[in-house]
C-alpha cells in the first residue's frame, strides 16, 4: 500500500473514497468537511439538520458527490466530543474510516489528517496516527484459501491545503508507516502455521531482519546450549524433532554508552502443554504460543528501520513443547544456565522455563535493563481480559518508564505486585524451585519465577496471553488472530531510551 501526501483543495482531490471528519454537536462546519459542504449544496448539514450525522466516534456516513467534486464518494467520519479527543482516538477513527472504505473495494482512498486542524493534535503525532490507524486496520490474515478475496487498494492520499504541515505531516507518516508495517510483521510471523513455523523457520525470519537493517545476528545451537549450561531451556524442547534456538539480534545506536535494553520473547512455536497436555478445544491456537517472540522480533524490524540512539538486544528462547519417548515429564529436574534447578511439576507450564535461560543469557551478555513479552498465563486474561496485559517488576523507576512509553502509544497494560509471600507456592522438596506454584495467583507466581534469573538487573515482565491473540477480532486495529501487540510501545521505548 502507497502513501503520498498531496497539498491541493480538497474539492480538487482524485480518489474512489474521499475521507473527511466531524466533531460530535459542531453545526456550522469549517475546514476541509466545510469546503466539501459548499461544493456539495450542503449535503452535510443537511444529514446534520435532519439528526443522521451526528458525529460521534467513529460514526460514518457516505455520501454521493455526482460530479460536483472530482472524488466518486465522500466519507465522513465521527470524531466523537472535542474535549475527549486525543492521539489514541485519532488512530481507532483512520482504521475505522479505512474499514468502512472497503465495502466500495476502491483501488484509491483519500482523506485529510485527522486532528491536524480545529483537533489541537500534534501534527506530526496525527499524521502518525492516520498512518498507523490505517495499515493495522486494513490488515488481512494470510491465508491459504483458494478462492481469498484479494484488497483492492492500491494507494491512500493524505490532502493537506496547509503547506507550512507539510515535513511535519511527511515525518508522522513516514514514521507511523514503519511502526504499522513492523506490527503486521509481527501478525504475520505470530499467525503463520506451527508446521512451517518451526523454530529454525523463526531464526531465519530474524536473519532475514537483521540483514535487511544491518543489525547484528546469532543463533546458538543445541549443541553450544548444551555447552553453556541451557538445561532449561533445551529440556523443553527435548520431546521434538526440531532443534531447539535461542536467537539473537543487536542494534547497537549507542555505542558510547554502557547501557543495553534486552527484549527477551518467549518463543514456543506450538504448545501441546507436553505431559500436562492441553485440552483439544482451542489447541490450534497455541501455534501464537510464541507471541513474545513476535512481538520484539517486529520491534526489531521497525528499530532497525528508525535506528534509535540506543543499545537494544532481542533474546528469543524457541522450542516446541511436544510430547514424545524424549519428552520431559512432570518431577523431572533440571538446572538452568544459572546453576539454579527446576522441577518440572508441570509441563504446560514451560515458558518460564525456557525464558530462565534466556534472561540469564541476557544478564551475561551484558543487558543493563530487561523486557520480556510472554503468552506466560491463561490467568492473566482471567484478571484483565483481552485488552490489557500484565506487567510485573523488580524495579518501580524502569516499570514507570515502561509504563510511560504504553501511555504514549494507546497500549494498555496495568501493573500486578510481587507479593513475597507467595514464593512458598513454588518451594520443591527436590530443587531450588517448582516450575509451577498452582492456580492461585498464577500470574504472579509466574513472574516471580522469571525474577529468579534476571538478578539485580532492572526487569519487567509483560504477560500478554490475554492480548496477543484476538479470537473474536474485537478492535478496530485488528482482525481476528495475532494483535502485535506491544510491538509499537517496544519501538517507542526504544526511542524514548534514545532520546
């Protein structure tokens, strides 16, 4: 999908759909809505008039111009109350707008940037916003179907009358086109089958990454695993036939400084949940079982494109857990890269044990800082749904600062204590921990455990099962399936570290 910016009057404007907007209770219409009134014998007051536009968000209505305009329809688009308009908003309205576009299967849509004028908008930060709203919406789900309709857009034109906005406007969009692209990159990899997307499949994807952008690459083997101790990881993955990786890329934009921010995602490719088997219904599902893994795999793909000022290092622990003669059992032990022991008491419980060897790797290979992104616990959806994730943390100033970069993007994620207490649930009588300490608490205990192998260094854990996956396609930003999220608040991390 093309992007340009055109700077011309909008009543002058070339397109299958032409995208306007409308505040809730505004009457007497100014800007771009209002020159298309005039050229239209006020089509649109008179839908306000007669209480059919209403503006509210994300209400649409299409007009038919016949001829009195160069665009074949107009769309308007609510924008809902002035006073609760805000960048978040501006994003949901372009992937709503662009939606609702699709009925006619144009091959060109334009529209202005909404909340660049009369909004009070940054406007760099609208046109990021149009950017993004418009690509994470329109995305499809690859499928293999034989007879898949195919998109018909071809080009989007942003119009703009103002010629002081433009660099700001060419900026939002150029930026705003990396980060949605990088999201859909994500989508793509997190809804790939688990049959083509196997462990050496994903080190390929992140080779393919780190050669497009110059970034650094390494992929260790099972057989250098062994060497260093990754027991742990390397114990999960022992039941298939596909070789276990931990992968690496490396973005070094600072290399005066000594701080390094380590993304570490958790990456099973497919998730029977081993001996602890999973129920059949919804089994297909834990082919997304290596959201973490795609989510800092796409946030590499944009920081490699936008190369930040700072030191990012991506770590992904990949494995299937399956069930075979070669598989681990519940009450077999290991010892983790840390010199730490695990007892599996529970087999569907092996993301954290894959990550323990990967957030120590992290620590000795020099990460001042951690994220790590996991589908970790069924529980944490239980707790906060599908719209919010899970965040814990060892350190309150690196939390805020993670906080602070989900704000900024419309990202929502809310903060779960670390109660002491609980460590009891996951004492073993056989080593220095359980890999599992139960139902109660589940998603807490779960990030405890993580918080065994990261040491002093600051961390927080992000526990996306809830988020990474929509069944029901339930936002305007995303289809059903792989949601890529936390990808966009990782970049702007990375950014605001960079800064």
């Amino acid at each position: 999908m093309d992007f340009q910016l055109t700077l011309q009057p909008i009543t002058e404007v070339e397109a299958d759909v032409l995208i306007v907007n409308l505040f809730e209770g505004v009457t007497a219409l100014g800007g771009a809505t209002g020159a298309l009134d005039a050229a239209l014998d006020g089509q649109i007051s008179a839908l306000i008039a007669a209480g059919d536009l209403t503006g509210r968000f994300k209400e649409t209505r299409t007009l038919y111009p016949f001829g009195k305009i160069k665009a074949q329809r107009v769309l308007v688009v609510g924008l809902g109350e002035r006073e609760e308009f805000h960048v978040n908003r501006a994003r949901h309205i372009a992937a709503a707008a662009a939606r609702a576009t699709r009925e006619f299967k144009p091959t060109r849509i334009a529209t202005i940037v909404h909340g660049a004028g009369s909004g009070g908008l940054d406007v760099t930060a609208a046109a990021q916003a149009l950017a993004e709203g418009t690509v994470l919406g329109l995305y499809k789900v690859k499928t293999l179907k034989k007879h898949e309709a195919k998109e018909t857009l071809q080009s989007v034109l942003v119009v703009e009358n103002d010629a002081s906005k433009e660099a700001a406007i060419q900026q939002g969009l150029k930026r705003g086109l990396i980060i949605a692209q990088a999201t859909n990159f994500s989508r793509d990899v997190i809804n790939e089958p688990a049959n083509t997307l196997t462990p050496t499949r994903l080190a390929e994807l992140a080779t393919e990454v780190a050669n497009r952008h110059g970034l650094g690459i390494q992929v260790l083997e099972e057989a250098e695993m062994r060497e260093l101790g990754m027991n742990a990881l390397l114990g999960i993955g022992q039941g298939s036939d596909q070789p276990s990786k931990l992968i690496v890329i490396t973005h070094n934009g600072a290399p005066e400084s000594e701080e390094k921010i380590a993304y570490v995602g958790k990456g099973i490719t497919f998730d029977t949940g081993g001996y602890s088997m999973k129920p059949p219904a919804g089994m297909e599902l834990m082919k997304t079982d290596m959201g973490g893994a795609g989510t800092v795999l796409g946030a590499m793909e944009a920081i490699g494109a936008l190369k930040p000022k700072a030191n990012i290092m991506m770590v992904i622990p990949a494995a299937e857990n399956m069930v075979s003669g070669n598989a681990i059992k519940p009450g077999d032990v290991v010892v983790a890269m840390n010199g730490k022991s695990i007892e599996i008491v529970n087999t569907d419980a092996e993301g954290r044990v894959v990550l323990a060897d990967a957030l120590t790797w992290a620590v000795r290979n020099g990460a001042t800082k951690i994220v790590d992104a996991a589908t970790l616990t069924g529980a944490i959806s239980i707790a906060l749904g599908r719209q919010v994730g899970g965040l814990f943390s060892n350190d309150t100033d690196w939390a805020a600062v993670v906080k602070e970069a989900f704000h900024q993007t419309g990202e929502r994620v809310w903060e779960l204590p670390l109660v002491e207490e609980y460590s009891r649930q996951y004492n073993s009588n056989v080593a220095d921990m359980k890999n599992s300490g139960g139902r109660d608490a589940g998603s807490i205990v779960g990030a405890m455990i993580l918080r065994e192998f990261v040491e002093n260094t600051p961390w927080v854990h992000l526990d996306i099962a809830g988020t990474a996956r929509d069944a029901e396609g339930t936002s305007d930003l995303h289809p059903k399936g792989a949601t890529g999220f936390g990808v966009r608040t990782l970049v702007q991390l990375a950014e605001n570290l960079g800064e």
